[in-house]
C-alpha cells in the first residue's frame, strides 16, 4: 500500500515538472528582427546540436538556457 502511495506522489511530482518545464520553454526573442519561426528553428536547433539529449531530461533545461543566452524569452 505505501508503495503505491509512493508511486504514485512520484508520477505526480514528474507531471508537474514536466507541465511546468514546457510553461517557461523560451518562445519570443527581444529583438523583434529575430522574432521569427526561421531563426527560433535555427537557434533551437544549434542549441540541441551543443548540448545533446541525455537519459535524465536534463537537456530541457541546458536547451532553455541556450534559447536565453541567444535572446529568446
């Protein structure tokens, strides 16, 4: 029984995280002549070719820090 209510507070706590990771993904730059999906595309996947994927869902965090570094919000 503890278990399961342990399972699932854990499935709960990761949901969460994952909802709120995806809430503060940059996805506007404060330059309005970078404001557009063809450089989002091109930063976001420089930003993914720099710090690839690991096991742990880390890179989310990695990927939103090089989205700000090149000026996305």
């Amino acid at each position: 029984m503890a278990h399961q209510i342990r399972t699932n507070v854990m499935a709960i706590a990761c949901l969460a995280l994952c909802i709120g990771g995806c809430n503060s993904f940059p996805s506007k730059n404060q330059d309005p002549q970078k404001d557009n999906k063809a450089t989002y595309s091109k930063d976001l996947r420089e930003c993914k070719e720099d710090h690839p994927e690991s096991s742990a869902g880390l890179h989310f965090k990695r990927w939103a820090d090089c989205m700000n570094i090149k000026g996305w919000r």
